[in-house]
C-alpha cells in the first residue's frame, strides 16, 4: 500500500467497529490512524500488470516486457522482501547499539568504590524499568537523596511533544535550550506555573532516558511489523 513504508505501528482488528480494516500510522501510541477497508484492501491486492509495471519503475526495477503478471509480482515482491530483511537488519544494529552502551555504563560503575554496588542496582533498575512500567513512572528521578525533582505530567506531555515532532522531522530537531524556552513562554501566559519548569539538566536527563526506552519499543514494535509483514508478503499483490 502507497506511503504504508514510512509507518510503524499496524493493526489487524478482528473485532469491533473496524474488524478486517487494516490500521496504520507513523509512530507506536502517536498520530492519527490511517484506515484502509477491506473492499481497499482488495483493490489493491488486484492491480493490474501496467500497476504492477509502475511499482516495479518506482523502485528502479529492471523486468522484462514480455514476463507476464505473476512473474512481474515475484519480482516485486523479493523486493519487498529485501526491503523487509534490511529494516529488520537495521533495528538489530540499533538494539546493539544501545546495549553495548548500557553494557559499558553498568561496568564503569561497577569499577567505583563506596557506594558503587548501590548504585548498579539503581542503574540495572532504570534499564527495566519499560518493561514493568517504566512509561508509568517516567516522571521520576533516580540518583542521590532529594538529587531529583518530579516533572509534573502536563509538562512531560509537552516535553514528548516535543520529542515525537522532533523525531518525525530529523532534520529540524528541538534542541533541550529551544523545549525550556518554550515552557517558560507558556509560564508567561499563564499556562504552567514557575514551580512546574523543570531545569535544563533535568530535562537533558530525561530525554536520555526517554529516548532510550522509546527507541527499544519501537524496535519491538518494528521487530512484531516486520514478522507479520514477511507472513504476508506473497499474498499482498495477489
């Protein structure tokens, strides 16, 4: 489906007001939903071979005039498969990433006296705290006693705003200086109260943290996309 490359979250419902729909949007829990309708879903899964030809030009892929329809589809879609394996390439690199990170923050701290065996704990505590609720209490801050303050809700919202608008539109990133500047705009007319501004380091904090447990779920989401999508990838243009 035109467009559906650039969205990463997908629903099949088999229930309620949108049962046999397929659901699609750009980011997990973020965004309007894009809804496609089984009499769609079966128009595009009949195109035509000048359709089929157009995809295939699309993507700057070479065929030959005389291959028939089915011929021109198995071309097409090892390339979607391709397309598929290279994502699922792609988020294994980032999960990686983070864990060599991760990995290297939890043995430094283990190499610190005094309270170092304290300390990784909290750290290998953070770590999970996305998988048994972490997004729950992202609010909190960990470290030394009364070395945090709690970012009220509403302005965590505003801080994820922030963060999603900025993900969306790599190119044009909110810089941590730019999302202060705005919720002290927003304290001068009256929309959040001074004591609700959190400072700088400690949104610079959460955006590490925020960013961190975002980019794992979306490679969950993506991981649980791509292994539906390569189930089925040979029935999408028959």
């Amino acid at each position: 489906m035109a467009g559906t490359s650039n969205w990463f979250e997908f629903q099949w419902p088999v229930d309620g007001e949108f049962s046999g729909f397929v659901r699609g949007r750009a980011l997990p829990n973020f965004g309007k939903w894009n809804d496609f309708s089984p009499s769609a879903i079966t128009r595009i899964k009949r195109l035509k071979k000048n359709n089929v030809k157009e995809e295939l030009e699309k993507r700057s892929l070479h065929y030959d005039e005389k291959e028939n329809r089915p011929e021109l589809i198995a071309i097409l879609n090892e390339n979607i498969a391709c397309e598929t394996i290279n994502k699922i390439a792609e988020v294994r690199t980032a999960i990686n990433m983070n864990s060599t990170v991760e990995n290297n923050n939890i043995s430094e701290m283990r190499t610190k006296k005094g309270k170092g065996k304290k300390r990784e704990n909290e750290i290998e505590s953070e770590n999970n705290y996305f998988r048994s609720g972490w997004a729950l209490k992202e609010n909190q801050e960990y470290g030394k006693k009364g070395g945090g303050k709690h970012i009220p809700e509403k302005v965590l919202e505003i801080l994820k705003g922030f963060f999603h608008a900025g993900d969306a539109h790599k190119s044009e990133p909110y810089s941590v200086k730019e999302m202060l500047e705005a919720l002290r705009k927003k304290v001068e007319i009256g929309e959040l109260e001074e004591s609700d501004v959190p400072k700088l380091k400690t949104i610079e904090n959460w955006i590490s943290r925020y960013s961190r447990q975002y980019k794992q779920a979306m490679a969950k989401k993506s991981k649980a996309w791509t292994n539906n999508n390569v189930k089925n990838i040979n029935n999408t243009f028959v």
